[in-house]
C-alpha cells in the first residue's frame, strides 16, 4: 500500500493546488490552523470547491495539525519581547507598561476634541521608528472613516521627531473608507498589503462611525453586531499572525442610566468591551492638557495619565 503524503503546506491538502492556495492564503487562509478550523461552507466560497472538497481539505489539516502547550514561564518571556510603539509621553507609556502593545487591540474613546486623532497621527510616526527606541520599525496601514487624516500633521510631528516628513508619510498607506463594506474589506484582505509593505500598525479612525451611521434602529443592531465581531476578530488575528500592534479609536455616548459619575459610555457594546485588549478614556482639561484613564487591561492596574497635545505632538 502506498504511503500517504504528509502534509505540510496547504497546497498538500487534498482538493486544493497551487492556485487555490493562493486564493486562500490571499483571504488570510496561511496555515494549515487556519483550515483547519474554518467551515466548509466558508472555504468552498473562498476557494472555488465544493462542500464536499471542502470538509475533506479541513479533514485532512485537523489529522495534520498538532496542539503546541507552553508553560507560563515561557508565555512570560515571549511576552516580554513584544515591541511597544511608545506615546512620547513617558506618564502614558508607564499607564500602559511601556506603550501600546503589539499583538494585541489598543482602543482609544472619548468626546470630540478629546485628543483621540491626534494620539493616533503620534503613533503613525512612531511605529516606524526603530524597535527598542519606541518603534517597531515598519510601516502602518491607517484606514480613515471619518475624512480626519491630515498630512500636514504627520509632517509636524515627524519634523518635531528629526525624521524625515517625506518618508514619514510615504511610509503610512491611506485607506478613505465610505462605507462598512470598503472598512470590512480593507482588513478582510490586508494579508497581502502587510506582507508586501512591513506593516506593524494599523490604525482606524474611527472604528463605529460607519457602523452607527448605517445600521440604524434596533431590527438593524443584530446585523451590526455580527458584523462588527467578525471585523474586530479578523484584526486581532492580523495583529497574531503579523505581530502588529492595532489602535482604534472609538465614538461615545451619554448613558442616561448612569445617575452619579460620568455618563460617556463607549459605542459598540460588549463586543468591542471584549474585543479590546487595552480600553483608554480621554477626556478634555485646561488649555492643551488630556485626561487618559487606563479603564481596562489583562495586565496593568488601572490609573490616569495626564499628556499635552502640542505643535509637535503628544508631550508629557
């Protein structure tokens, strides 16, 4: 009896070759994991086979695949060499131990004004810095829903940065999204985009702006949250895959229920409550000073952080 091939590829799976690897690896499909646990409905649509084909191919990478367990020790120093894009404001940074995480989603909410963008456009600039001085040396994919990305800003703060503005902005790729579908999609296939380019940021400003504007009423927020998940899952594996840090930053709301305390409460529910790795709170003060409250992460205890948005950018 012939020995059968071992798989270590998806295109030695069966069903599939050279060029329906590519169309799945061009949807995000890299991994033999990723195969596997898709379903088959999914992969057929995607690849072009049928269903059948399909649950033979996820089959055969289930048989092929393997649980890798680590101890806590070693979880711990792998998480100890993750690159952090500094704020450029050393109180912040501290807040967020060492500043915003790569592999993993960093949500910034507030009221208009509250200094949301503008950390973003610092972050921009920052994460090509080089790693171990604040950057993670790559370039960033900013997906604009709102018409608020301003060259002229990321000139301001990479001159104030002694970088060169020219490359500094060559080195950000703009995505103007009008609508959920181009938002959704622009992450969907950004496997390629971030392969090609070195991209080790993505920022979206904002993340619910489309959404509220275009699911609207209650028979609509069933739809909206489905998609919002899936969208939000799909950056968190971008993040995993590339090990690239993910900023948004998100709407607010008044919470008439809330009767004592502040009442801005962040949009999107408990899918982006969960989604979000490390949730800050911006709020105005006196002249050019912010608020920023760490309200949630896995790791640090929560706190406040006072920075200044000036000329040149995010000070402490």
């Amino acid at each position: 009896m012939a020995k059968e091939k071992s798989i270590k590829e998806i295109e030695d799976l069966p069903g599939i070759g050279p060029t329906t690897a590519e169309k799945l690896k061009e949807a995000g499909y890299t991994t033999l994991e990723k195969i596997a646990v898709s379903s088959p409905h999914e992969l057929a649509e995607l690849s072009g086979m049928n269903v059948e084909s399909a649950k033979k191919a996820i089959e055969a990478a289930r048989q092929s695949t393997t649980i890798d367990f680590s101890t806590g020790t070693q979880v711990y120093e792998n998480r100890k060499a993750l690159g952090r894009v500094t704020t450029n404001a050393k109180e912040l940074d501290e807040l967020l131990g060492g500043g915003v995480e790569a592999k993993s989603i960093t949500e910034a909410y507030g009221k208009f004004g509250s200094g949301k963008t503008q950390l973003g456009f610092q972050l921009a600039v920052n994460a090509q810095m080089p790693l171990g001085k604040g950057g993670l040396d790559g370039r960033v994919l900013f997906i604009d829903t709102e018409g608020t990305f301003r060259p002229e800003r990321i000139e301001q703060i990479a001159k104030a940065a002694e970088m060169d503005p020219q490359a500094a902005l060559d080195n950000i790729l703009v995505v103007r999204a009008e609508n959920t579908e181009q938002q959704i999609l622009t992450i969907e296939r950004a496997d390629k985009a971030i392969r090609d380019n070195n991209i080790k940021m993505i920022i979206v400003d904002s993340m619910m702006a489309l959404f509220r504007s275009e699911f609207l009423g209650r028979g609509a927020l069933g739809e909206r949250q489905q998609k919002l998940n899936a969208h939000i899952h799909k950056l968190q594996s971008l993040a995993d895959t590339y090990n690239l840090a993910v900023y948004f930053t998100n709407q607010v709301m008044d919470n008439p229920g809330i009767l004592f305390g502040d009442p801005t409460t962040p949009v999107g529910g408990n899918i982006i409550a969960h989604a979000a790795t490390t949730r800050l709170y911006l709020r105005k003060s006196k002249e050019e000073k912010r608020i920023v409250r760490l309200v949630d992460s896995p790791s640090q205890p929560e706190g406040e952080a006072v920075i200044k948005i000036t000329q040149n950018g995010i000070r402490d």
